[in-house]
C-alpha cells in the first residue's frame, strides 16, 4: 500500500493532526510518520487477510483491497465542522459496497479455469483499473479542498513553530479565509514582517480578517488565545466585532507600549484605506524613515500623491519611480487589458495594488 503511505504522509498529516484533536478533545498528538506507518500497516494486513478468505478469481483480485481502501476514504473524509454532517461520503461507501458484492457474485459465477490460456495482461488490465478508480475515489473524497488544507497546514506548522514555512504555505493562491488571513497575519508578526509581506498575499475583507474570533476554537492550534496573548488584550465579544474599534481602544489603553499591537493597528488601517489616519499614527512613533517597512514606505508615498500638504519622509527616489510607473501603467488607455491585470504583472505585491484594486 505504497499509495497508502504518501497518500497519508504527504497529503493528509495536517488534516489528521487536527482529526486526532477533535476525537481525542485534545489529548493526544498525532505524529505523521508513525500516524502514516501503522495506519498502512493495518490496512495491508487487512488487505492480506481478505485475500486469504475471499476465493477470487485472479482477474478480480484487486477486489480484495476493497475493505482497505473504503477504511482509509472514511479515515481522511471525516467532517471537521464541529456542527453539522457529512453524509455524502457514507453514501459513496454504501454504493460501492453493493458494487463490491455484486462483483464477488459475478467472481464466483465466473472462476478461472485450467482452460484458460488468456495473457498475462488480460489478469492484469482489470485488476489496475479497479485499484486506480478506487484511488481515484479515495482522492477525490478526502479533505484535500482548499483553503481548508492550507489552513491545516499552516496550523500545524504554526504549532511546531516553523513560521516560514508556515508563510509559504498557498502564497501564490487567491483561496483566501478568515481563519488563513489571521494565521498568516499572525506568522507575519512573529517573523517582523508584517509590514514587509502583508501585501504579498490576496486580501479581501479588510481588517475584519486579520484576527481570529474569539469563539474559532477548530483549529488544533488555539490561534486566539496565542495572538491576543502577544497582543496582551482581548475583545469581549467571541463571535463578532469591529477589529479597528478594538484594536484603537487597546491601543488607547495600552501603557507598555505593545509593537505587536502597534502593528496590528497600522495594517488595520492600511487594509482599510484609512491612509490619514495611518500617517497619524505613524508619525507618533517617530520611526526613521530608513526603517519604515516597505508596505509603510509605499503608503506614505501614495499618500503624498494625495494630499500636497504633505510632505512625505521617504525620499527614496526608486520608489518614486516605482509609483509613478505604477500610475502610467494603471492609466495606459492604449494597452487593451483591464487596469487590474495591467498592474498585476509588475506590482502585485505592492500596497498600491492593493489600494485600488482591492
């Protein structure tokens, strides 16, 4: 059961972790390699054991896998949802076990023969069509959709503290999720990078996707209580509330001068296009303007562009240029693509791309 190992090492370890939490209330640790190992273990001797007592045809082999691979699609379809039902997957198991004793009467009616002189092929043929449509199957009715995998997977390497590569987790992607935004607002603050990479990622939502709910308790990992216990604050409501209010109100209170806060506070503000009140802000903290983060250099500038009263402390003359081709491009009547697509080739990772087009 080669399938059966990768199947569970490489695609299903996050996914399992966070099923072992849910059945065992969080009493236990599901380990991948080992998890992967037994688990395929049992399966093949299951395998083995209904080889020995199915009398099948040789044609009809691949039968005997049957019971395994039906184990192993309810193991990685279970629902996650803590309300709720799944019952599509039980229904699939349900058909195939008519199909399957169908087969086995079919198997019986029609036994091998000494006559038989067919290829080696003609016994080989069915046997991998059976194994490869239930692969197919096990496949397709896992929990392999997205954004749910790369939330799980992101929990898990948050867990073990591999932020990075927690960052890298769907970068490219445009699936997007409450719970993914906040865990990757999250990684981005334990790594100082915030206000370097936000950008870099689709965000739609504005700052209302940036923290967890208090109530988002899913997850193997407590991403609540480890962001507002960074923050040193938490809202009182656990299902919804305004995360600028909140984030200003903390702020307000806040005598230790948090920069976890801090920056939670700015982004907030960047995200929703509120660039007066983030110069405000910014400029109460007398950051050099050498060591303003990139997404920060990139909003004063647009905001300069804005308002000719201001007078901006970045003076970084490529950066300039980069906005002003920014503007060229996103103004180029002649060039038939939409504004958008334009600007996505060369500043998709840019506040400004975020500013107008989000």
């Amino acid at each position: 059961m080669f399938f059966s190992f990768l199947y569970l090492y490489v695609l299903q370890p996050s996914f399992l972790c966070q099923l072992q939490f849910q059945l065992s209330a969080g009493q236990t640790h599901y380990v991948p390699l080992v998890g992967a190992l037994l688990i395929t273990l049992l399966l093949t001797l299951l395998g083995m054991l209904m080889h020995r007592i199915l009398p099948l045809p040789v044609r009809m082999q691949s039968l005997a896998w049957f019971p395994s691979c039906c184990l192993l699609m309810l193991l990685t379809c279970w629902p996650l949802t803590s309300t709720g039902s799944n019952t599509r997957p039980l229904l699939w198991i349900a058909l195939l076990a008519v199909i399957f004793v169908l087969s086995l009467f079919v198997g019986h009616a029609y036994p091998d023969t000494s006559s038989d002189r067919a290829p080696f092929i003609a016994y080989l043929s069915p046997n991998l069509i059976v194994l490869s449509l239930l692969f197919l199957l096990i496949g397709r009715m896992g929990n392999t959709a997205t954004p749910l995998q790369y939330e799980l997977r992101m929990a898990r390497l948050i867990d073990e503290g591999r932020y990075e590569d927690a960052l890298r987790v769907g970068e490219h992607s445009q699936q997007m999720s409450r719970r993914l935004t906040s865990m990757r607002c999250y990684a981005l603050c334990e790594t100082g990078q915030m206000g370097d990479r936000l950008f870099h990622y689709t965000l739609q939502g504005g700052s209302q996707q940036m923290l967890p709910l208090v109530s988002d308790t899913l997850l193997f990992v407590d991403l609540p209580s480890r962001v507002y216990h960074r923050m040193g604050y938490v809202p009182r409501e656990a299902d919804s509330f305004s995360v600028v209010q909140f984030l200003e109100k903390a702020s307000q209170v806040d005598t230790l001068g948090s920069p976890v806060l801090r920056t939670y506070l700015l982004c907030a503000h960047l995200l929703d296009h509120r660039l007066p009140r983030f110069v405000q802000l910014l400029a109460e903290d007398s950051i050099p303007a050498a060591s303003l983060p990139e997404h920060y250099r990139e909003a004063l500038v647009l905001y300069a562009s804005q308002d000719s009263t201001f007078e901006s402390p970045v003076a970084d003359t490529r950066l300039q240029a980069d906005f002003d081709r920014f503007l060229q491009t996103m103004n180029a009547d002649a060039d038939p693509l939409l504004p958008e697509d334009r600007c996505r080739r060369d500043f998709a990772n840019t506040y400004w791309y975020y500013y107008f087009f989000r």
